[in-house]
C-alpha cells in the first residue's frame, strides 16, 4: 500500500552500520537545493518507490504554502485514492474522471465499505485531489494526460464565476460535529482526562503524569473557542494577562500566521483557565524541562532560534540568534507554527522551549498529536462510563459516555456562548422589546457576537454549521426555564437550559442528572 513518510525537522544520523547509506550525510543539503523543505510529505509506492512527482508537487506552490495541518490530511487522502487505483492495476497518473466516480461511490455509498465518510470529509479529500492533478495537468507540466476532477461554472453572489468540482457532495455538513454541555463536558474531563471512577474518585492505579497539561488543554478550547492550531501553538509569554473589568475573562489575541483566515484574532478566555494553564507552567512544564536540561537534550537541536528579546506594541517582534551566530527578527504575527518550535528562551538550566504545550520529553507537543489525547479520554470515557460499548441513548441528547473532539470544543463553546448571551440580554439586562432592538442596531444579535468570537467570515458558517441544532429552535422560549437573574451566570446555574436544548436538539451530548451529581 501508499504510505507517507516526512522530512524531519532534526538533522539525520547516518548508521555506520549501514553501508549503503555511506556518503549521505549531507541529505538536508541535497533536499534543500531542490526545495524539499522539513515537515514535507514523501510519498512510498507499494513497489517501495519514492514517487518523484508528488514530491515535486509537494514543493510547489500552493502545496508548500498550506499550514501543516492540511499538508498532513491531503498527504493521507492521496494515499487512499492511490491505494484504491493500484487495487484496480492503476497509478495516480492514469485516473479517469470515472475512477474517480467509482473512488466516490465508494467512499461514501458501498454498503461493502465498513468506514464510510460524509459530504465534509469527502469534499476535503476531493479538495487534496484537485490540487495535484490541476498542478499536474496544467500547462508546462502535463504530467497526466487528463484531470480526473471534472469541474463546473458556478457564479458566486459577488457575480465572480469559479470551478466548482462536479463530484462535490451537497451534504456537507459534517457527520463528526459533537457539542458537550458544560456538565457533560466536565464528565469528560474528569473520567477522561483525569482518570475519575464513575462515582467522580480516583482510579486505582492512574498514572496522570500529563493530567495538568491535557485537562488545561481542553478547557482552554472549550472556554475560548480556539481552533486546535490555534490553541496548540501558543508560547509562554502569549497565554493572556490582561483581565477585564470584573476579572472572570482575560482577553488573548491569536497571531495571524496560525490562524485559518491569516488574520489576527482577539480571543477572551476564563480566568479559571489560565490559572490552570499557569500551574501546569509552574509544575508538569517545569519538571520537563529540568529533566530534558539535566540530559542534554536540548543541545542536539539544530534548528533552534534562541529569543533574546521580544518587543511590545502593535507590532511585536521577536528578536533571535541561531546555533550559528546568525541574527534575525521576526514579526510575532508572521511567525508560523513550524518556526514557533524553533523558539527557544535562556533559562537558569540553559536553553528551553518557549512553546508552551511540551511532551514528556520536554519538546514541543504539535498541533496533531492533541487527536491522540483526545480518542484516549474518549476510549476511557466509553470504557468506564458505557462498560466499553457503542451506545444509543435512551433519552434523545442524553448519552453515558460523552465524545469530544478538539474541534468539538469550538462547536461546543459557541453553542455556550450563544446561550449565555441570551440570558445576559433577556434575563441580566431586562431589555424590552424596543430596548432589545436598540441593542441589536448598536452592537449586533447574539449570533452575530458568536460569529465575531470565532472569528468567522460568513455569518452563515456560523449558524449552519456550528449553532445548527439551535439555528431554528426559539432559544427565547428555552430561557424561559432558566433561573432567576443574577449579577454573573454560572454554567452550573444554565444546566437546565443546556438539558433542554439536549432533548430537543439533534447532536448536543448531556448527561443524566444522576451522573451529574455523582
């Protein structure tokens, strides 16, 4: 089968034990001078053949110029598609548009097909296959006789016309969008990530040594609705400081480099939050680093830029000097993910890591690895809450063993945000009905501050696919089962409503009043 190896980041050791390897110790170079780039994709044929066009491809723009979290999924959608044409005697430059009819039906409709995908993951792998053969079948390159993806005219509302692929599903909505209600998603954390007993105890036997890390991981999605990228590649001196007034929200701001739309974004976390994010620092953290000091693995990074200095003001910059001297600067809303592991600080043990989420080795933890956490509470929560079983909930919204995703945090933190804005208008602030409008023409509807929050474009990706289970329910009239108003909202305070929302809303995860108080 296709499999897909990647460049590392470190310097490669030639084995002297390996003869045929002799005289290859200069591979970075080599790689270098024909743009191939650490953290690329290399593709190997199942005849154990390194396929000298996608790595082409994979150097080329607009490859090279997506984020490594989309390299690292069209990289694996290829190799499904290519599994599938060389099942049937094909390579990848000998697609038809009628292989790739059959690869869909496939994927999406064969009863025989135990892994069935939806419209969203389908039209992310058809996306990955459009890249490579409009590259390959365009002028100057002509590397496959045809483009399997055929594409149609489609005038946009602007009245700009694009090529929209004819084999692009309509069900686009994707089948993995999970929304945790806040009690159902501290259940998740305390079984999942926190090894609790379904009476809430601790384990016998529970070894959490990454406990503090993962738990102030998640909670940091789940209470600022930061995509995992976005979350997962912050630095230390970027976790938020400044308080706002009332002291329960502290207000971040996310580089533009990191996030999706390459713009800068203003985020707002609770304080509780970053209290735990800060002992993790002060703990865990410190400890990886001490040990990864005390065995020198920090020296035996190459690509290292240690930070002298990071200027304030609109435009920080992050002043650094390299293993060879070399000095240089960059704009901290320029740097990318991958140059942010590359950050390092003079510590009082010697140099570390200014990535704020590390492994056990004291090395950046990267954006990827977090599924892994994830699907491991996930397991453990399906293990020790539904005795290891695929469950069907009894009562509609009401599940044992909650399932979360990192992108999950983000559906779920705007369906929270969503509703406690509602309740500061309705209940908190009194407005009526004409004050109520005033509001909405000087600041925006509650959906319209959700979709400021996530930073979204289009008000429509915001209501369609984040806030769909409630994006035709009056959530006036589920309001009206909240408690009476007080100076701030707890989650605790709003379960009511989120339990109701659970029933009568398809998708959003809560747990049974039962489990609730164990």
């Amino acid at each position: 089968m296709w499999r897909v190896f990647w460049v590392p980041r470190t310097r490669a050791e030639v084995p002297t034990r390996v003869p045929e390897l002799k005289g290859w110790s200069d591979l970075r170079e080599r790689e270098s001078s024909v743009q191939i780039r650490p953290g690329d994709p290399i593709l190997l044929a199942p005849d154990y053949r390194v396929d000298e066009l996608t790595t082409l491809y994979f150097s080329s723009q607009p490859f090279a110029g997506h984020t490594p979290e989309t390299k690292r999924n069209y990289a694996t959608d290829l190799c499904l598609f290519f599994n599938f044409l060389w099942a049937h005697g094909e390579l990848w430059t000998q697609a038809t548009a009628v292989d790739l009819d059959d690869y869909r039906y496939w994927r999406q409709e064969a009863t025989e097909n135990p892994q069935r995908v939806g419209g969203a993951k389908w039209n992310r792998e058809l996306a990955a296959l459009s890249g490579l053969y409009t590259w390959a079948a365009r002028p100057g390159n002509a590397f496959v006789a045809v483009n399997p993806v055929e594409t149609r005219s489609l005038t946009l509302r602007s009245g700009a016309v694009a090529a929209v692929p004819v084999q692009r599903a309509k069900d686009y909505r994707s089948s993995n969008v999970h929304w945790l209600t806040p009690r159902a998603f501290r259940r998740w954390v305390d079984v999942g990530l926190r090894g609790r007993t379904r009476d809430g105890l601790p384990s016998a036997g529970w070894r959490g040594r990454l406990e503090a890390r993962n738990v102030a991981f998640a909670r940091l999605l789940y209470g600022s609705g930061l995509r995992r990228s976005e979350g997962a590649s912050l630095l230390t001196f970027e976790v938020p400081e400044l308080r706002l007034e009332g002291g329960r929200y502290l207000v971040g701001r996310v580089a533009a480099a990191v996030t999706r739309s390459k713009k800068p974004r203003t985020y707002y976390v609770p304080a509780e939050v970053v209290g735990q994010i800060e002992s993790y620092v002060e703990s865990a953290r410190a400890r990886a680093v001490r040990a990864a000091q005390a065995v020198g693995r920090y020296d035996q990074i190459t690509e290292m830029r240690l930070v002298v200095r990071v200027t304030n003001g609109p435009r920080r910059i992050v002043h650094w000097c390299d293993r060879d001297g070399v000095r240089g600067r960059t704009e901290l809303n320029a740097a990318s993910v991958s140059e942010r592991t590359t950050f390092y600080i003079e510590g009082g043990g010697g140099p570390e890591p200014l990535w704020l989420w590390l492994n056990e080795q004291g090395l950046p933890f990267l954006p990827h690895s977090w599924e892994g956490v994830f699907t491991a509470a996930n397991d453990r929560c399906r293990t020790v809450l539904a005795g290891g079983r695929r469950e069907h909930a009894a009562v509609r919204g009401v599940v044992e063993a909650p399932y979360l995703t990192p992108h999950g945090c983000r559906h779920s933190f705007a369906l929270y945000m969503l509703v406690i804005l509602h309740y500061l208008m309705d209940e908190r602030f009194g407005l009526t009905p004409q004050e109520r409008r005033d509001y909405r023409l000087l600041y925006g509807d509650a959906w319209g501050m959700v979709q400021m929050l996530l930073g979204h474009a289009s008000r429509e990706t915001t209501v369609e696919h984040y806030l769909a289970p409630v994006a035709d329910l009056q959530l006036r009239s589920l309001l009206a089962i909240a408690p009476a108003a007080q100076a701030v909202p707890v989650a605790g305070s709003l379960d009511g409503v989120f339990a109701r929302l659970a029933r009568e809303a398809e998708g959003i995860q809560d747990i049974d009043d039962r489990m609730a108080a164990s």
